[in-house]
C-alpha cells in the first residue's frame, strides 16, 4: 500500500513538472517569437509587427482552463494564448506576421498582423462544431471592439442555458455552459463600448470573463493620464460584488505571478461557468519589454527606471 502511495505521489510530480516545463517552454517560445518578429519587421521582411511580449505568463494561466465550446473575443496581444491552445503553430504565427496569402490560417494575409481567427464554417460553408471546438472570434483593429461582440456571445450562452430546446438545433452550444474570454488592454478600458459592455453584463449577468493586460500604457501615453486612480479594477469598485452578489466578480493579480494566477483562473472560470455571473480579471504589472509596435521606440518616452524593470520580464 504505502509503495502504491508513494508511486501515485510520484506520478502526480511528474505530471505536474511536465505541465510546469511545457507552460515554461510555451512562454519562452513566444518571446522568442517577439523578438524575432521585430528582427523582421525592422529588416524589412514584413510591413509591421504588434506582439505579444510581457503577456505570456497570464495566458498561459487562462489557457489551461479553456474548454472546447467556450471562445476568446480578444485583441492583438494574445499569441501565447493561441499557442497555448494549440490554435497556433509558429509557423502560422510568422506566416500572418508576412501577409502571406497561403499560409495565414487566420486571414490569408487580409487582416492586420495578430488579429487571430477560428473558422466558423467549412469549405463547404456548413457550419462547423462550435460546442467540441476551441473558438476565436475574429479580432477588430478599433481597440474595445471586441467589447460588445463578447457580451453577444456571452448572451447568446445565458439563451442557450434559459432554453435547453435550443441546444438541439445544432452543435453550437453545450446547453449554455461555454465562456467568453474576452481579453482588453488597460488604455482600450477608457472607451465607451468598454462601460457599455461591463454595465450590460452585470445586468444581463451572462458567461463573460474579461482580462485586462494592464501594462500601463497606451502606446506612449501612460495610465496616469488615461484611467482614474490609475487602475481599471479602483475605478470600476462600484460593479464590483462578492461570489453571491450582483454586479461583477472582480479580482487583481499580477502577471509575473505565475502560482497565483493559476488559481485565480481556475476559481474565476469555475464560478462564471456555474453562475453566469461575469468577471473580470485585473491582470497588473503586465511588461511591454520592446514597446508598443514595431512603428515606435519606447526609449523615446519611458523613464529609465521603466525600461529597466519592463526588460526583465
Ligand atoms: C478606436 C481606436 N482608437 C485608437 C487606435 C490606435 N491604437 C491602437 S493600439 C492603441 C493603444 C492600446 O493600448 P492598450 O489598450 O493599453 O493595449 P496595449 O497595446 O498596451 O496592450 C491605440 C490607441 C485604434 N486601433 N482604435
Ligand atoms: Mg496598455
């Protein structure tokens, strides 16, 4: 008996620092893939590059509680998540990065670069299997417009648990028991489809889990001038509830914290697919190692003290 325990306890290690090892190699992977997209772009292999360095660690986090069924309305930021998920190769992601009309599964080189997409329909134009497939909505340029779109979805959920009938008359929903992972970055918040999306969830109380990738920063302008009390989560207090209230789940945490932020989106999707009470997660401490986009140099307005704490994460 006691041999049987000991060898379960070292299956249980073993799989878990695999899992720790695979989340450490998708993270390192990406940033690497950052790097070298700036390489590229700035040698004039491909037009521009907006990348997802800094945010790595969250996405992982959120990725290991995503389900088939459930979608992501998201910006551009978010291509750890997409290799998490395995919803992108690095080939794909460099193939997107050149425009290349073959080889981008998202857009065959039409939309702009890190705007990622699921296909919703096959060749044929039938519908595929949304409820056994991991869904991405196709991202918007005008940053917030994914807001209202993950709110529809979210909806269309609380529909499809309201009426189970409806379940039957395709493969789209798991009787209402899918999320939208609707990700924003910390500027995108000030704009009105943001307040207008948070107010409608907390009334409408639907499946929507909103991570904000707060980096400080909105290309050069910094929260100070863009977000009151310089923080999304202080500023929107007023909707925030506990787990039996009304209103918005809330929670902070920050985005080198890999442990905690593993236990936060697992207590967080839990409660938001059980209740359909909405939330949002308040990601701080968010870097931006190589700035904004390849159009700009953050040296030219970040202190020194920034770029030298933004750098190592
Ligand atoms: C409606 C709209 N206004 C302005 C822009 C230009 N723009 C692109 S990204 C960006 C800053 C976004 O900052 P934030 O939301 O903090 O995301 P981050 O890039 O820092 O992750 C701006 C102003 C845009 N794309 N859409
Ligand atoms: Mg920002």
């Amino acid at each position: 008996m006691e041999e049987l325990v000991q060898e379960e306890r070292t299956q249980r290690a073993s799989s878990f620092e695999e899992e720790v090892l695979r989340d450490y190699w998708i993270a390192l992977v990406s940033r690497e893939a950052s790097l070298l997209a700036r390489k590229e772009v700035l040698t004039g292999k491909a037009k521009f590059g907006i990348v997802g360095d800094g945010k790595e660690v969250p996405q992982i986090a959120l990725a290991k509680f995503f389900r088939p069924g459930d979608w992501r309305s998201g910006y551009y930021r978010d291509q750890t998540l997409m290799f998490a998920l395995d919803l992108s190769t690095i080939e794909a992601y460099f193939a997107q990065l050149y425009a290349d009309p073959d080889n981008d599964p998202f857009s065959g080189g039409r939309q702009m670069n890190s705007h990622y997409a699921t296909p919703l329909i096959d060749r044929e134009g039938n519908w595929l299997p949304h409820q056994d497939m991991r869904n991405v909505s196709a991202d918007i340029s005008s940053t917030a417009g994914q807001m209202a779109r993950a709110l529809g979805l979210a909806l269309a959920s609380k529909k499809y648990r309201e009426h189970p009938e409806l379940s039957a008359t395709g493969s789209f929903s798991d009787n209402g028991n899918e999320i939208v992972f609707c990700t924003i970055g910390d500027a995108s918040t000030s704009e009105g489809v943001f307040w207008e999306t948070m107010n409608a969830a907390a009334v409408q109380q639907v499946p929507m889990i909103v991570s904000v990738w707060d980096d400080g920063y909105g290309i050069s302008v910094p929260i100070d001038y863009q977000t009151t009390k310089k923080s999304i989560s202080k500023a929107l207090s007023g909707f925030h509830s506990d787990i039996i209230g009304e209103g918005i789940y809330m929670v902070t945490v920050k985005a080198w914290d890999y442990p905690t932020l593993c236990k936060v989106y697992q207590e967080v999707t839990d409660h938001v697919r059980t209740t359909h009470q909405p939330a949002l997660i308040h990601v701080k401490e968010v870097t931006q190692p190589q700035g904004h986009s390849t159009s700009g140099s953050h040296e030219r307005y970040k202190s020194k003290e920034r770029l030298a704490w933004g750098g190592r994460i």
